[in-house]
DNA sequence: TATATTTGCGTAATCGGTTACGCAAATATA
DNA sequence: TATATTTGCGTAACCGATTACGCAAATATA
C-alpha cells in the first residue's frame, strides 16, 4: 500500500491540506465536526503525516537524548542503567522520545563526540541529559548551548551551576568516614577505580583522627579488581578493618575475595560500597552502600527537561546522599 | 549566531546550494578540492545541515529503536540492560543512533502502543529491534512490517521465523533439569514470576524420571519473590533439593532467604538461575546460571540490523543456551 | 434589518535541504 | 585538429508538511 501524503490524502477526503494540518495540531481554528471526520479518515485510509515534513516547517523535536561516559572494561553499565530508568519513567507519558548517546573516553572519543555535536547542531534534538564525569561531558554542555537546545546535567560540572540535578559524592564518603570511626574502627582503606578525588577527600574528612591511617588502593573499577584488593590488602596490610569501595561491584568483589580467605564481614573488614546498586542487598553479606538514589536522579533531571521544554524556569536540584545500612558494615 | 541555512552559506562562500549539498553526501560528482574548501568553510563559518531538511527531501533515517516490555514492578531491568549494552556497542561506530522504546504491559500499553505506531508509521525510524514477550511486541513486528521498516525480533515470536535473533528457554531449562538428576537430586521446584511455559516444559523433560515430583512456585519476579519461595517451600515441601529459578534476581532472594534460615546452598538445595545477569557471579555462593547470552544477543540482533540496512540479506540465528556452573548448584 | 465580529477553510508561501537535468569546460579518442 | 566523452557545477523542481493571509459564511451586536 503506497503511503499517502496530505495533498493526496486531502483531496481524496475533499478538504485542504491546511485544513488537514489543522485537524491534528492544535494550533489553528478548525471546526470539531470536521477535525473528528479527518481524524477518522485518517485511520481508514492510513494517513501518517511525515514527520520530518513537520519537523522542518515548525521546528520541534520531542527527542531527548542522555548523554554518558563509558566505562571502562567490557562490564554492564549498572550505574547508568538505573539513571536511564528513571529517566524513562519520567518521560513515559510525556511524548517525548529518548535516543541513549555513550561515549567512550578518551581515544575514540574525538569521532564520536564530533558525530554527537553535528547531530545535535543540525536539530536532531529538542532536549540533552548530560551525565557528567569527563572531559567530553563539558564538551557535550557547549555543544547543547551553541544548538541552544535545553539541558541539564547530571552531577558535578565545573562551570556549570545552572541547569543540573547534582549530588556531592564528597558528602557521601564523608558519611562513611564517619560511620566507620563512630564504630570504633582503626585501620581504613579506600578502594578506588580511577581516583575520584572527591570521594576520596570526603572519606578523609568524615574519617577525622583515623585518617592518618588510611592507604589507598586504586586499580579498576571491576569485580576483579575489588578482589584484587582484598588479597593486596591482606598481604601488605592485615590490620585493615573497614574499606570504603568507590562502586557496588568493587565492592563485591572485595567481599567475594574476603569470604574466600576465610575473613568475616563485618567482624574483621566492615565495607561499605558506593553507588547503592539495586543488587547490593542481594549479596551476602548484603552490602551497605552510599546511595546516591540514582533512580530518583534521573527522574528529577528528567522532570527538569519537561519543564525547560514546556517553557517554564528551573532551579538546580541537589541530591543528599545517603547511607544505607545493610549488613556488610 | 544565528543560524545558516544552506542558501546563505552557499551564497557567502561563492557556489551554489546544490554544490554544497554534494560536498556532504556520497552521490553526486564534486571535484574533491571544492568538496575540502566548502567542508573547511563549513567548519569555519558553523554551517550545519538540518537535518529534517535532509530527512525529508531524501527519505533515509539513522535511527534504530529499541523495543521492550516494562518490568512489572520498579525494579531495575538488567535483563534489558544487557541487551541494550549489546546492542549499543555493535551500533557505536555504525553512525545509527539508539532510541529506547519501552512498553508497560498491559493496562497502560495501548496508549503508548499507539504512541509509537504513529511514530514509526511517519517516518520517525529508520529500523526497529523489538524484544519478544507480550501481545505488545507481535503489534510492533505489524507496525514495522506496514511502515517497511527493518526490524528484527529478539527471542521466540510465533508466526515470525524471518528476521529473529532466538533462543529457546525451553532448552535451557532442559539443561538445568537434567543436571539436577545427573547430580542424583530428587525433589524438584520451579520458581517461576508470570509462567514462562518453555521454561516450565523444559525443565520437565528435563528432569526426566524425576518430573512427576516437581513443585511449581509462582509469585512475581523479585527479589522478594525469591525470598518468599523459599520460606514457602521449607515450610510446605522440605524435602526440596533442587530448585530452578526463572530469573536470576529471584535466585537472590531464594538464597537470602535460604541463608538466613541455615540452609546451606548447594548441599541442602542447588540452585540455578536464569539470565545469568553479571551480578551472578556476586552472590554468594556464586550463582550457578542458565545463561542466554545476553550482550551477545544484543549485539547480533544490531549486526543483523545493519545488515538489513546495507541491503544485505539475512539469515535467522539461533543462539544456544549455556548452562553456567558456579557454586550454588 | 444593517453592521461588526467571529468562525472555518482554502490558497500559496515557506521551512532547508537533495537531485534530475542541462550546459560549459576539461579531458580523452580518433 | 575535430569529435566524443567525462567532469564540475548551477538552475530549479521537488520532498511533505505548517501557517500567514484573505475571503465567505455564520453568528453577534446595534
């Protein structure tokens, strides 16, 4: 069935292309009777108006695209996911349409980004959530400036104070610093994938008077490197008796390679991971973690994006970290 | 800056509109130095094509959806997620973009069905990946074939043989059945969310001799879920010594609960999970899983999608369940 | 009833590209 | 050198909608 567009389909129900145009915008005086019938019509003879046809005579895009770095290592992007879903279930009934736009780091990220930016500077879209969190990130803020198009970013950006839903991981890691020396623990270590100085100075500060005693371990942000740790740790430094994790799946890690040396949790390490992934509370021992309620996130920053969308004005949103305790610490 | 179309950018640098059109597209003849004169003075000057203009004039779209039934509750989808890494990473430097679709079952569906009908029939996408397993996805396998656009179906969609990336639950819940009596258990349980039968009817032949002693454990598919089979289990059949769960994060729960009551995994009971979600190897013991491959679904399902796309003809694939052992069974 | 206002719709310009067609210049062939 | 072919580019007709403008009919106001 050949696709009709709206000169052959207006005149085949006897009316005008304008009126057709009206009949499914809102825009315009149309009567109702009319609107119904071409309404109707439309279904009969499948009508679809094109819609890049529509895009370009009045200039919209009802695609928001989230914007993130990519992790290293061939891992499923937990993190991400559960700020996507919040995304998503924000921007359900709203109509409007979400593109997922990872970017990798560094090395091949110069093509990408640059694909990103023509996309984005030739009208592909009306809206741009920006997870922050490396250097393409700032990038990606000019770009939906320069295409003026809406944004909002997700997290900390230097510069950048208008448009974001952020949390200070700094504030969270402070919160377990703190745990951890109310605990009476002595001997604390961090655990860090590619070193967030932010979480690694809030830990220090949250830890006051033990924390001349902290070492620091960074390697990757995997599984295995999380039990790489604990075996490192062990070696080099068997009075640890609590470490903070830099993510969830370090964390496991950490606890898988402890259990198998026969260490218990928390008696000897307390841990304390980072991110409150919803699998945390399906290890054992079930983990504690600093929740960042990513979920919630990404709901607020798309709530933000409908908002900017509908024409009305926002003010940045901060998200308090929490401690969420569970039996690993 | 206001904007240039391609009028005034061709007009200020001296050639004609159509020149500058095929300096960024393949067609046409342009003699190569125009061709860097004009891309340079694009740079220069920030001309960017619209891209609804282009859209338009020459029918082509880079988008691909991604479509997918909503979990019931708020839980994560890990499921989908790891699909969708897939499916990103075999798009990355394809220059095709992703867009998310999902779709809530049932009550809600026809709303946002109709929603991404409209969509797709106008144009909106240039190929379509839609994840079987609701009424949902058979409409949207409709909807791709009127509006002629690529698609292929991930999972088991009766009446479609064409363009699928399949797998069969049925086979691998064989696998786990047969395990279980290879391993000389005896008293089967199947924790199953909405009943999958493949799943169930595989894991009865499966079980073979042992089939007629199987319990069936319907909840929902959380964590919770998990949980509550097993205390339901112990209390009404405590004999039980195998259990297959239909998804991994019901296997959590059944081995949190399982742990807290002092039962030991696997002597008292093995378990195997479903999906074989990364966090399986977390969990402790380590979750033995029958594994669908899911990244690497996801990435054929694009492949063949690209394909499509080049013109290139396809051929159906069949991805073999893999039975995943760790410690739990 | 005469005039003013509103309503409903059609005509045609416009959005910003792509590309068929044709022509002149450059190159190849005889 | 004369002719045939190829190359490079410009002109203008599309692609399929939206919407400013204007007119006639319907309704409101005097």
């Amino acid at each position: 069935m050949k696709k009709l567009n709206i000169k052959e389909f207006s005149s085949i129900i006897g009316v005008s292309t304008a009126t057709v145009s009206r009949a499914f915008n809102a825009s315009g005086r149309i009567n109702e009777k009319t609107r119904r019938y071409i309404i109707e019509k439309a279904g009969e003879l499948g009508y679809h108006a094109n819609i890049h046809a529509r895009n370009l005579s009045s200039p919209r895009s009802n695609i928001a695209g989230l914007f993130y770095p990519l992790l290293a290592g061939e891992q499923p992007d937990y993190f991400i996911n559960e700020i996507q879903q919040g995304v998503q279930s924000a921007l359900m009934d709203s109509g409007i349409l979400l593109q997922v736009h990872p970017f990798p780091a560094r090395a091949d990220a110069e093509l990408t980004l640059e694909t990103y930016r023509t996309y984005v500077l030739s009208g592909g879209l009306g809206a741009m959530i920006i997870v922050a969190g490396s250097a393409e990130s700032v990038e990606l803020v000019k770009v939906a400036r320069e295409a003026e198009v809406p944004y909002v970013v997700i997290g900390h950006m230097s510069g950048e104070t208008r448009y974001t839903v952020s949390f200070d991981n700094g504030q969270g890691a402070r919160l377990a610093g703190k745990f951890f020396v109310r605990t009476g623990r002595r001997f604390p270590a961090y655990i860090g994938g590619h070193l967030d100085k932010r979480k690694k100075l809030g830990f220090l500060e949250g830890l006051g008077e033990i924390s001349d005693k902290l070492t620091i371990h960074s390697g990757g942000d995997a599984f295995i490197h999380g039990a790489n740790a604990f075996r490192e740790l062990r070696a080099n430094r068997p009075e640890t008796d609590c470490v903070l994790c830099a993510n969830d799946v370090l964390a496991a890690g950490f606890i898988k390679a402890a259990q198998e040396s026969g260490a218990t949790i928390p008696e000897d390490i307390a841990v304390i991971g980072f991110d409150d992934l919803s699998f945390a509370r399906y290890l054992t021992p079930a983990l504690s973690s600093v929740s960042l309620k990513l979920n919630h996130i990404g709901l607020s920053a798309a709530r933000q994006i409908l908002k900017l969308l509908d024409g009305n004005d926002i003010t940045p949103e901060f998200v308090e970290c929490e401690l969420i305790f569970r039996d690993s610490a």
